[in-house]
C-alpha cells in the first residue's frame, strides 16, 4: 500500500471510531447501564426526562468497618462516586453536573469540590445524608 493509501486508510478509520464513539457513548447514556434503568421519562409534556441522581461522597466515610464500601450503598436508586483525593471529588463533582446530574457531596473533600469548581451540588451529612437523599 503506498504512503497515500495507508495515510487515507488511517483517516477513515478514525472517522469511524470517532462516529462510533459518539453514538455509543450516547447510548450508554440513556440505556440500562449507566443511570439506572433508562426509563426516567416523567409523562410530562414535551418528553422531558428526571434528572438523574449523583452521591459523591469521602471514600473515608462509605467504608464498613474494614469492607471498603458499606453494604447499603449497593442497592442505591443513584450514581455512586467515592473520591480518595481532592483531584478525584473534582472530577467527579464536574462530571456529574456536565451530565446534568442532581449531584449530593459527602464529606470534606466532596463538599469543597462542589464548593471549587461551582457547581450546585446539594451538601449532605455523612453516608447516611447520602443514602436518604438517593431514596
């Protein structure tokens, strides 16, 4: 193949993963595996969706005893993020609320995240603030 062919090659490979990330990502999105179910239609008019709940909370406090995550936290209606550093409750505190999110911190770290980056994320006290806010 020449040099042309191979270069041409490449770019249109590049197409189609960029087309087929877009699609699957949107996908993923509105689908059974990420945000709990796919259905979160509210029968009102114009098609709207419910926003989605987000529980980013201090790795520290969603620890029992010595499991590294209580056993509550598996059957929450919500997206669970526990941050071990500043940097990771950031990210995550942004990422929930770019997708639009109803986003709960947890802890010092997750709170002055929300605090740091803007976001409007509601503040809860401790797991089990969390765990109320999900229900």
């Amino acid at each position: 193949m020449t040099l042309l062919g191979t270069h041409i090659a490449a770019v249109l490979a590049a197409g189609a993963v960029a087309t087929g990330g877009v699609f699957g990502a949107e996908a993923l999105a509105n689908g059974p595996l990420f945000g709990g179910g796919g259905d979160d239609s509210t029968g009102g008019a114009g098609g709207e969706q419910a926003a989605r709940t987000a529980l980013v909370i201090d790795a520290s406090l969603a620890r029992d005893g010595r499991e590294l995550l209580d056993p509550r936290l598996d059957d929450v209606d919500a997206d669970v993020r526990l941050p071990r550093s500043a940097d990771e409750a950031r990210t995550n505190v942004r990422y929930f609320d770019e997708l639009d999110y109803r986003v709960y911190v947890a802890g010092a770290q997750s709170t002055a995240a929300a605090e740091r980056t803007g976001v409007n994320a509601t503040t809860v006290d401790g797991l089990d603030g969390a765990l109320a806010a999900a229900r």
